[in-house]
C-alpha cells in the first residue's frame, strides 16, 4: 500500500477481503489465434511466448498443476488463499464446453478463490462472457485480463496485434456489463510510440471501466521478429526510443499523475529470462524498481 496510487494489494484486498493472496500461474498450451492463422500469423513482433511462461505449473492437468503449486506455496503460509492465473497464450481461445470445464475444475481446487484469465480482446465471444459471469456469480470471483497493449490502431498494426483499440474497448465494456472485473496489460515504449502517445493512452484507459492494468517496458526477447529488427538495425531499426531505466522510471511517475484513482496498478515493469533478453537490461528486480519509483514520486510532492 502506498499514497501515491492504488496498488494490486490494496484492489485483491477491497474484492476479496483481507489475507493473503497468491496467483498459482497455469499453463493451458490452448495456443493464440494470431499465430495460427485464425486471426493472423507469425504473432506480435515481440512475442516469445516461453519468455513469460513460469517453469512453474507446466503439466497437462491443470488441477494436477495447481495442486502442486498449491502445495508449495501452502508450506509456507497455511492460510494462503489463491487465484488461479491463465497467464499465457490466449486463454478463451477454443470450445466453449472444454474452456468451461477447464474453469470450473480449476475452481473446485481447495483454496482456490478465483480466476484471472488473460486473453486478447477479440477472443471473447458473449456466450462465453455470459457463462463465466455465472462463476462470477457465486462465492468465487473471475477477472479478465485483456492485451491491450496500446490505444494506438497504428501502433497496433505495427506490432502485428491484428486487432484495433475499439475492439479492446467493445471487449471492455461487454466484460463489465456483465459484472466481471476487467484488467488491461500495456506495454511501453513500442515502435513508434512517443511519450504523448502513451500519455494519450493513459487518458483513454480513464474514460473505460477498468479496475486494473499491468504496464511493462518493451523488451526485445530472442527468437522473436523485434529480435531480429533490432539486430539488424538497433533501436532505430525498430523504430523504438531510448529506454534507459531513468527515463522509464520519469514516465511510470507521469503515468501515475495522470490515471484514474481508482484504477490499481499491478506492476510497471517485466522480467523476461536473462539467457532470452536482449534489450534493455536493466538488471532490476520488480520491487528495486518499485521502491526507485515511490522515490521519485516523494521528490516530486
Ligand atoms: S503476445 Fe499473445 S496475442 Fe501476441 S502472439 Fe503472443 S500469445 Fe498471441
């Protein structure tokens, strides 16, 4: 907690009261329709997608996997309560019937409070969004956590996204209407973005219902089409700016003067696997970063 922004504590805390809480990360391997041809190919120029797949978790069944996660966290702290995280891939993509059981299995997982299901947003029909706001219904709650990653349709296009701002926003609404929490992941510093762009999106993220949103600074990751941009022609061959941790750390600050109150802040930045990253390497653990940037917003009261 902080008095600077709403952080991703305080908002688990306001929608599932006190105590602890830990997201158990699953692996559904259900793929993502702008690899596969359905929406698009190749994917997101950035997209490698082992680099944010914990090892953690990794198994075909996912009460199996939450099981064991459940088991090491719970060592530890015997009244830990848990989300169950569909982090990679896009996680409503394929039938309805066995993306609904995959759900309700997860749920039924002692301990387990709730979902996180991150997709993107022109993967979510209405049927579905009308049964999972059924789970949401009860004592256990499912929040849906949608790439954004820009409000730029330019931006969006350069990037391979194969989806538009207004789709994010229809997704958005949709989810909300039928009471379910929404919560949008942005990236920064993407080919061709300035910092009055970002500045735009932040206005734009204001107007819509969201309750949380995740930024992370662009990482260029091996093995990925930005990869081999970068390396045939540095920053400006992809057409990126300059992200030096300083300069990172001044518009996290910013943003935070800009965005709703009541909108959480979950993190600002991301780690991909050291052996994977290429570009930057700052070298900063999420809370160094966090605790650099509560002082720089202290300096600037
Ligand atoms: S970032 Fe997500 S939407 Fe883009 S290619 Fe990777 S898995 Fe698909």
């Amino acid at each position: 907690m902080n008095s600077y922004y709403r952080d991703y504590s305080d908002y688990l805390a306001d929608t599932f009261g006190p105590g602890k809480i830990q997201k158990l990360t699953v692996n559904t391997r259900l793929g993502c329709p702008n690899r596969d041809g359905t929406i698009g190919r190749g994917g997101c120029i950035y997209c490698n997608n082992t680099a944010f797949s914990p090892e953690m978790g990794v198994g075909d069944d996912i009460v199996d996997q939450l099981e064991a996660s459940r088991c090491f966290f719970g060592r530890k702290y015997s009244d830990m309560r848990y989300l169950a995280y569909f982090q990679s891939y896009t996680n409503t993509y394929g039938d309805m019937d066995r993306l609904m059981s995959m759900y309700r299995r997860a749920l039924e997982v002692d301990d387990v409070i709730g979902l996180i299901i991150g997709t993107r947003p022109d993967c979510m029909p209405d049927e579905l969004l009308k049964e999972l706001a059924i789970l949401n219904g009860g004592a256990k709650r499912v929040i849906i956590e949608y790439g954004a990653e820009s409000s730029h349709d330019e931006t969006l296009a350069r990037i391979n996204r194969c989806h538009t701002w207004a789709v994010t926003e229809d997704a958005v609404m949709r989810t909300s209407d039928v009471g379910i929490d929404v919560g949008l992941h942005f990236i920064l510093g993407l080919p061709g973005e300035t910092e009055p762009m970002i500045l735009k999106t932040i206005e734009r993220i204001n107007t819509l219902p969201v309750s949380t949103v995740k930024f992370h600074q662009l990482q260029v990751v091996k093995g990925t089409r930005l990869a081999r941009m970068y390396e045939s022609g540095g920053l400006q061959g992809c057409g990126m700016m300059e992200l030096t941790v300083e300069k990172y750390l001044d518009l996290c600050a910013t943003i935070i003067g800009r965005l709703r109150k009541d909108i959480a802040i979950e993190r600002f930045v991301s780690q991909s696997p050291a052996d994977l990253l290429i570009y930057p390497r700052w070298g900063l653990k999420n809370y160094q970063f966090t605790h650099r940037l509560l002082g720089i917003l202290a300096s600037r009261r």
